[in-house]
C-alpha cells in the first residue's frame, strides 16, 4: 500500500485513522484512500501523493491535484476486500460481502422502505440475503453519494431500483 508510513494522508484522513483502532480496518482504510490516489493518478497524471482530499466536499471524497480538474471518488470495503471509483460527479459506491448471520428481516423494517421491506420478507433463505444486500448496497452508495450516509430513516423514504448491469 502505497509509501512507507501515512505522510501521504490529508489531516482529516489522519485524524480518522487515529480512530481506526482495528488493525484490519486500519489497513483497509489506508488501501483505499491510497487507492482512489493511484486512480487519479492513472487517470489524470501525476503521482499518487499529488492528490489531496478537497476538506469543501466532507464528508465525500473529492481529490484535487496542482494543474488538474477535481474529480469526485468513492471507496467501500467488506471481508478482505477493498473497491474504489472515480466520477466527474459525485459518486457512492458499498462492497458488501454478507459474513456473519443477520436478523435481514429486521434489518429491513428498520432501513428499508416498506416496499422493500416486503419484496426481502418474500424471499427464502439465501435469497432472502441477497435481497436484503442488494437494497442495502444500493442505499449506501446512495448516502455516500449524497454525503448524508446511510440514515434509517431517510433510507426508508427513497427507494431503491435494483437493475441489471448496464441499465
């Protein structure tokens, strides 16, 4: 993950760091902010650590580099996996890698709309799941979109439109 040490990292990455006390986390978080810099960077020139948070987009991640335009970014991690996106607008993007067992009905009474609610309670077993995680990767990314993160209640106002690829 990018060079030795974190001196690459804007204060308020460094300040959220200092509050990561997992070391997996840890190590996901800076894998992901490094990441969305060697994107920029393969994209839009420079190298990795010419890239710095812009603070006006907090709590989204927006990039800047000296001579270059902004461009908006978006990372997610589940398990052992770390993803990341780049926009010319805001983005949301949410990896979820389903673990440990869940209530997902109850999950989805208490975040999705009631709509959803019902399609995740129709479903069975594993189905049941991939139903549940598909809404809620879909609100998250919208909430990291929107920079307001994934509320309860906001999340079970909007709904959400899973799709096929590509549509």
């Amino acid at each position: 993950i990018g060079p030795a040490g974190e001196a690459w990292l804007d204060p308020p990455e460094r300040a959220r760091l200092a509050n990561i006390r997992a070391h997996g986390r840890r190590n996901q978080f800076l894998a992901g902010h490094w990441l969305v810099r060697e994107m920029a960077a393969q994209a839009h020139g420079g190298q990795p650590e010419d890239w710095h948070l812009l603070p006006s987009a907090q709590p989204r991640l927006q990039l800047s580099s000296p001579g270059r335009s902004p461009t908006w970014a978006s990372v997610s991690h589940s398990g052992a996996l770390v993803a990341a996106t780049l926009g010319s607008r805001a983005v949301g993007l949410d990896l979820e890698i389903p673990g440990r067992h869940r209530d997902v009905q109850a999950l989805a009474r208490f975040s999705l709309a009631p709509a959803e609610a019902a399609r995740v309670e129709a479903e069975d077993g594993h189905a049941r799941s991939a139903c549940f995680h598909a809404f809620w990767t879909l609100k998250e990314a919208r909430g990291k979109r929107s920079g307001e993160g994934l509320l309860p209640r906001q999340a079970r106002r909007v709904m959400a439109m899973p799709c096929a690829p590509g549509l």
